[in-house]
C-alpha cells in the first residue's frame, strides 16, 4: 500500500552549517520522485531526518496525515518507510540470508524472540529465500555480504528493503560505484519489484537511472530546493544545470 | 568420578554461567566488566532465601535469579545511552558498588540456636542447604548441569526464535537495528535482564557450593575473566564461553604444569586469540562452516 508524504517546510542544521532550509515536497501514493544535487546539498540528510536518525530543527514530515517528526528511527520504521544507504550499511557478520531476515524482526510479538514454530520459521524461509531468487542470491544465503560483488551488495540491500514491504521507500544511490550495464540492470530491478504499489524517493547522481524510473524530480542545492517538477522540464531549467551541472546559462 | 575431578568440573560449570552471562552482552555490542555482581546478588539472595529464611532449594535459587535479573535490568534503564568503554566503566562501577555494599551489609537471623546470615566483610557462612538435604558433591555437579542446559537451552530457543538475531543485529550496527524498527534500547535492557538473571543463577548455586561466601570474592578479576572466556572461545555460538571456561579452568588451573604460571599463560592466550582470532575461536564465520557441515 502506497503512502502520501507531505514535507513541509523542513529545516535541519549542523553546527553552523544548515543542511536543509525549509524544504517543501509532496507525494501522492505510488508516486516517484527522483532527488538530485550537488554533494553536499543535503539529499541524504532529507533520508536521514525521514527515517528518525536526525531530528529537524523546524517543519513537518507527515505520511499519510501522521506526523513523523521526532520519532524514533525504530517507530518511522514500523509506520512503513524503508531506505538503503549511499554507502552501503549491511550486517557484515551476519549472513546473507540473516541480513535480509533483520527487516522481518520489527513488528514480531514478543513469544517470537523465544520461540518459532517450524512452520513459521519454514514459511519465513521460503519467503525470504523467494525475495533473495529475485536479486540472484539466493545460492548466497549463507556466505557473508564480505563475500559478495559490490553490485550483489546494492542488491541485498534493496532485498532488505522489501523484506520490510515498506509504503514509503528511499534509495540512496542504488547505482552508486556502477558501470552502465549494471546501472541499466538495477533500474529493471528496481521498476520490476521495488516501486510497483509504492510511493518512493530515489537519489542518484546518474541521469540514465533518474530518468527511467522518475517522472518527475526535485533538486536540492545548497539545502534548498530550487527546482522541482516533470523530469524533463527540470533538466532542461538553466538553474539547475548551473548548480548541478556547472553549465553556464544560455 | 574422583573428589578433585568433580570439584574442577563443577567449578567449570559455574564459571559457565558468568561467562554466558557476559557473552550476550557482548553479541549485543556492550563490553561488561561488572557481572560478578550479579554472581554475588545471586550467591547472597540465594543464601538468605534458603538458609536465613528456611525456603526450599529450588525457590532459593529462583528468588536469587528473579532479583538478578531484575537488578541487571534495572542497571540497564539509565545506562542505554552508554556505549564502548564508557559502558564498561559503567558496569565496573557497579559491581565494585556492590561489593562495597556487601561489605557492610548485615542481616543475620538466629536459625536452629545459631546467628545465620550475612555478616558484612565478615561473609556469609553456613549455606548448608546440600550438607541438610544429604546432596553428594556428584549429585551437586548434576544440578549445576542441569542449570547449565537450561540457559544452554534458552539460548538455543533464542536462536531458533528471533531473540538472539536481534541481540546480534544491535551488537553490530544498533543504527541500522534503529532503522529496522528494532527498539536497541529495549533489546539492550532484555539482554541485560537476561545476563542478570544468568550470573545469579550461577551466583545461587555457587553459594550452596561453597557454603561460604564474602564480598572479597566477588572482585574485578572475576569480571575480567568473564568476560575474556567468551573473547577467547568465541562469540558464534553459546559454545564459545564454554570452550574459554575450559581453556581457563580446565587446563590452566587443574594441570599442575600450568598451576603457577597460570595467569601469564592466560593474559599471552587472551593477547594471542584477539589477535588471530579478534571474534574468538568459535567466531560467526567458524560456527556457519559448522553448521553447513553438520547440515550435510
């Protein structure tokens, strides 16, 4: 089930540094917003305030009406927003398959920590290792993320994201450190199994990817959002291009 | 079974339980120096509940294990926002307050015509629950095995349920835990009820052991070596504690050879295993290639 997000005029600072300035974006369920900007422009500290992990100095983020805005990264979580991270954050001891388990834990009642049924635990197994089938790693399971290709990591990754069935998902440079056969690869992925029924915010510095899979973007520069619009449109802003691009105006 | 062998199993078996108790806390990211104060809670609650006020063994003991836990957790609430060494020095201070505190804490009732009870540094003497009840010392090594299979037995239950891969998720990356809608603050209070609840278990059943109890025993060495037990046998499985209590106790302490040089040889082993092996010699990676072979 796809969620609505409302952000409203939120604001974000470090030391003296304002990561984010009254930054306003709106979603419609299931739709998809591809975020660009220069580094620095504060596109991961906009995940990281929605997910909880920092907390906003001013405004609002609402999903579906509800107010997110100073909650715990574990509540954001179980209200249904799930991201992946530009540089990638797995359980580097745990397995593959106990990786992407870790988003099953969350909103189990407390007998589970004790105790599950062979059937749950069956029942868990084949829908995790199906999940896994879908990204090519299911004969991966149980080596450890060390022992994967960069591009199986990004893909695990995201298979954790989706163990989670999120309404809200956020990723982060999923092509990040990719070539272009990989690039086109992910973006199949992740139109395939990711955004189907789900609303979600895509950051990513590669215009091939951005441009397949978001109809319309939002650009950040320097914390505020300059432009925002169908993705075509805002390419082409003279704007944008001279703060991302480094383009002089025509 | 001979005296001597019983007497270096039955130790093994109760230094399992500080070892364990130790052990999750480590898988869940947190260093403590401290859990023999939960062996002492467990030795004295124990004690009182069976030789001051006269309660069966059993209830003892579970008296000493509820008041562990509940104190572990207690411990726990405020120091959540700790982590690293800031923890580690949390937990040492605690324990050393609670042996402080066993130092002046007197609380004797006259029992059968004699003054039973704690004494302050003068100890605690007369847990004679095992000499009444005519329980051999071979029959004791049974019920600390007993107890040693139920925590053994709980964790296994943990790792077949969800309990021991969230503790492990925490103890990796409590960020990300956070993020996979894991409350790390809950997780981190549960595991320390939890190890609470173990060391006094071990605690209980030491003091109806030994008969005698004093605070001096309950120092910061013991703490140290709880927690090096687990560092040295590993942290993939509950197995590992175990296998450094055996390092420790079973070869070090019992083999004559080793006797005098016991702590230099387990200061060089502690130094050698973290360096080659910085999770342990049972770590994840060894306890997986087990299992994939055992699974065959």
């Amino acid at each position: 089930m796809a969620a609505a997000v409302e952000i409203q005029g939120l604001s974000c600072r470090f030391g003296g540094v304002k990561a984010l300035d009254a930054v306003d974006i709106r979603l419609s369920p299931g739709e998809v917003l591809g975020l660009i900007g220069p580094n620095g422009s504060g596109k991961t500290s906009l995940f990281n305030l929605l997910t909880g992990h920092h907390n906003p100095e001013a405004g609002a983020i609402l999903l579906d009406g509800l107010d997110l805005a100073g909650q715990s990264p574990s509540q954001i979580a179980r209200f249904g927003i799930a991201r992946t991270f530009q540089n990638l954050r797995l359980l580097r001891r745990l397995s593959v398959y106990e990786n992407v388990r870790a988003a099953r834990h969350a909103c189990a009642p407390l007998r589970d920590a004790f105790w599950l049924s062979p059937a749950a635990r069956r029942q868990e197994r084949d829908s995790l290792m199906n999940l896994l089938d879908i990204f090519g790693l299911s004969e991966k399971a149980q080596k450890t993320p060390a022992e994967l290709t960069l591009v199986q990591m990004r893909h695990l990754e995201i298979a954790r994201l989706l163990a989670a069935d999120p309404k809200l998902v956020l990723l982060d440079e999923p092509a990040a450190g990719m070539t272009s056969a990989e690039t086109q690869a992910i973006t199949e992925v992740i139109a395939t199994h990711v955004l189907p029924g789900r609303s979600a915010i895509v950051i990513e510095h590669k215009m091939q990817l951005v441009a397949a899979l978001c109809p319309r973007i939002a650009v950040l520069n320097a914390g505020r959002k300059i432009a925002d619009g169908p993705t075509g449109q805002v390419l082409a802003d003279s704007a944008v291009r001279q703060s991302y691009f480094g383009a002089k105006p025509c | 079974m001979d005296a001597f062998t019983i007497s270096v199993l039955s130790n093994i078996g109760l230094f399992s339980f500080l070892a364990i108790s130790a052990w999750v806390l480590l898988i869940c990211g947190e260093i403590s120096f401290g859990q023999q104060a939960y062996f002492a809670i467990g030795a004295y609650a124990g004690g009182i509940a069976t030789a001051v006020w006269q309660w069966p063994f059993a209830l003892g003991v579970g008296f000493g294990v509820v008041l562990g836990a509940v104190i572990g957790g207690l411990v726990a609430w405020p120091t959540t926002r700790l982590s690293g060494m800031h923890y580690a020095i949390a937990t040492l201070a605690f324990a050393e307050f609670v042996r402080s505190c066993l130092n002046v804490f007197s609380y004797q009732r006259e029992v059968d015509g004699y003054l039973t009870g704690p004494d302050g540094a003068n100890g605690f003497r007369d847990i004679r629950w095992a000499y009444e009840a005519g329980v051999e010392p071979l029959g004791y090594l049974g019920i600390i095995a007993a107890g040693l299979a139920a925590v053994i037995g709980l964790i296994a239950c943990m790792a077949r349920g969800r309990g021991m891969a969230q503790l492990r998720i925490v103890g990796e990356d409590p960020i990300l835990a956070g993020m996979q809608g894991l409350n790390v603050n809950r997780i981190r209070i549960a595991a320390a009820t939890l190890a609470g609840g173990i060391a006094a278990l071990g605690g209980a059943l030491y003091a109806h052991l030994a008969t005698y109890v004093e605070p001096a025993q309950f120092g910061v060495m013991i703490g140290v070596h709880s927690l090096a037990y687990g560092l040295i046998g590993g942290l993939g499985t509950v197995f590992g504690p175990i296998l450094g209590v055996l390092v420790d106790i079973g070869l070090l302490e019992s083999l004559r050879v080793f006797s005098s040089y016991r702590m230099i040889v387990f200061g060089g082993l502690v130094a050698l295993v973290l360096i080659l092996r910085p999770r342990g010699i049972l770590d994840e990676k060894t306890v997986r290639r087990i299992q994939a072979w055992l699974r065959r």
